[in-house]
C-alpha cells in the first residue's frame, strides 16, 4: 500500500505535460570534488538520453570486461530525460579500452574521462541541478507564479519519489514480502532496493502526518533538527524563539526517522504515525539496518522559473542528493 502525499500549499493550481520529450527533463549531478587525476578507479562523466544509469553501468562492463561490482556511481538517475552522471571503474592495473566506444548517437557521449584514487559510493555526489520544461500548462498565471514564490521561500515536504517503491508500488510489496519472510538470501542489490523502499515508505507515512497536522516545517519538542545543507543534526528538547525563527527562515529543518536500530519508541506509540507499522519496523530492526535521519523540508536552491510562451514554464532549481523533484512539482502539478 502505497502512502497517500498531501499537499503543504493546497490543492495544485496548473496541469502540464511533464517529461513530454527527454530533453524537458535535464539534470546534471555535482560530484563535489575533483578526481586527482590518478589512481586505479577511472572515473568516467557521460551523458545519457532515454537510458537508465544500470543499463550505462552495465555497457560499461561489457566494453571493459570489468565485473558490475567493480562499477560504480553515486545516484540512479532516470531513464526519461537527459542527465549528466559520473562513474567509477576499478581497473586495478587492467588495460583501459577505447571508452568514446562508448559514445552511441543519441543516447551517450563521453564527456571526460579520469583518474581518482577511491571508487565512487553512493549519495557522495554533492547535489543535482534540474532544468523541467512544462508543456501544454493550464492554470491561470498569477496563481501559478504565487504558488511558485510560496514554494522558493518556505520549500515543500522531503516526500520520497513514487519511483523508489517501483512501478504500482511492486517493489515495496517485494520487500514486505521479504521482510516477513525473514529477510532471506538475495542479491546485494536486490536487498538494497527492498530496504531502501520500507524505510521511504515508513518516512513517507510520517511525514504525511506531519503535512496533514501543519507541523511540517515546525520544530516541535523532542525533534531532531536538521541544518539546511549538511548532515549536521542535534535533539531540541524544547524549541525556543531563536529555533522557530531559525526552522521559518529554513536554516534547518525537523528531521524525521529513517527506520532501523535505536530509533524513537514514540513514534510506536498508540495514535503515533507509525504505530501501524510496529511489525515492518521491528522487521527492519532485525535486518541489521541502524537508524539514520532525513529533513522533512526540501528547500532548492538557486529556484527560477520563466513563462517561455502562452503553455510552456521552464523551472530550474540545484537538489542536495536524496531529495526528488517530483516532490517539488507535486505542490504545483495535478497528476504529480
């Protein structure tokens, strides 16, 4: 069962066509740091259109003849759009081949190739910058650009994107399975993916708890606060006027549990947001994961916007790693 997401701003005020052609939907991942330009990992930035980063990851082993364990990349990106990524590739004293094979019309060009001394990991990447065109936009203007101003200066809900739990939300009913089963043997990656959707979708529910009770962006007593930007975090007992005006100026943010060992027994309590769950938290307890935090507001930086014609809105905006840009067009768009 997948999580119902309202709306922190009210009902959508436009429809558009989202992603109409692959060029509408361009993102560009910042690594963050440079390569040192040596090293046994090669590092590897392409662009890539209509393909999604597992198939890339995978034309990458079958041109260097390097096992898909040894490729690596920070972010899964989407297949639907145009995306700029980096990977990393052990070549452990192996000779490289001719990586612009890679390069195929249309859908792949190498952009640089390097050197780096670690292999990437993921979630290392220091953030993603969009450009979304919006086709076909209906809505009348001066509510829309309203809508846009509100969603600039106080952001919108950290929602895991629907794309995390798989299509029809499969993916999660996989891991419910899983989990229930006793969390047997299956692939690294195929463990990832049903974990990482429980967690989102017990993040999720808790988060739709908070949106639907207005305390969202608030600081609420016994939160763990998050600062805008970096993973520093620290427990408000009892929020005072310094943190209300920090949390309202987004300077931080609550943060909210990403389920595993030693998370807060209050949210288990009866009537709390998880309390539902009780059996699929414990189950992830057992599953060895240990707890870790995510804000519950998403702020993009560097957010503009331009009306381009009569039916077309441009947006551009930078992410920090983890956030969704489905979550921001949701305070918008119907559909999203």
């Amino acid at each position: 069962m997948m999580v119902a997401r309202p709306r922190a701003h009210g009902d959508a005020v436009a429809q558009a066509l989202f992603k109409a052609r692959p060029e509408d939907f361009f993102v560009d991942e910042e690594l963050g740091f440079e390569p040192v330009g040596e090293g046994e990992h090669v590092f590897l930035h392409l662009k890539k259109r209509l393909l999604n980063t597992a198939d890339l990851a995978q034309r990458i082993s079958s041109l260097s003849g390097i096992h898909p364990r040894d490729i690596s990349y920070s972010g899964m990106k989407d297949r639907q759009g145009v995306t700029r990524q980096w990977f990393s590739v052990r070549m452990a004293g192996k000779a490289e081949p001719d990586w612009q094979l890679l390069s195929e019309e249309g859908a792949v060009t190498v952009l640089a190739v390097t050197r780096h001394q670690r292999k990437l990991k993921r979630g290392v990447h220091k953030a993603n910058r969009f450009r979304i065109v919006l086709r076909d936009l209906e809505g009348d203007r001066d509510a829309i650009d309203q809508r846009l101003h509100r969603i600039q200066t106080e952001g919108t809900p950290n929602y895991f994107g629907e794309q995390r739990f798989g299509r029809d939300g499969a993916t999660l009913d996989q891991a419910r399975h899983w989990l229930e089963r006793g969390a047997r043997k299956v692939s690294r990656n195929k463990r990832s993916l049903f974990l990482s959707a429980a967690r989102s979708y017990l993040f999720n529910l808790a988060l739709a708890q908070r949106v639907n009770a207005g305390t969202w962006r608030e600081v609420l007593p016994g939160d763990t606060c998050m600062l805008q930007g970096t993973r520093s975090l620290f427990v408000c007992e009892q929020p005072d006027a310094d943190i209300a005006e920090r949390a309202a100026a987004g300077d931080l943010h609550p943060g909210l549990p990403l389920w595993g060992r030693g998370a807060p027994q209050s949210y288990l309590q009866p009537g709390a947001s998880l309390a539902a769950e009780q059996l699929l938290c414990e189950h992830l307890e057992r599953a060895g994961l240990e707890l870790a935090w995510r804000p519950s507001r998403l702020v993009a930086d560097d957010f503009c916007w331009d009306f381009c014609d009569d039916d077309v809105l441009q947006l551009e905006f930078r992410l920090g790693v983890g956030s969704y840009a489905t979550a921001l067009l949701g305070e918008l768009l119907q559909g999203q």
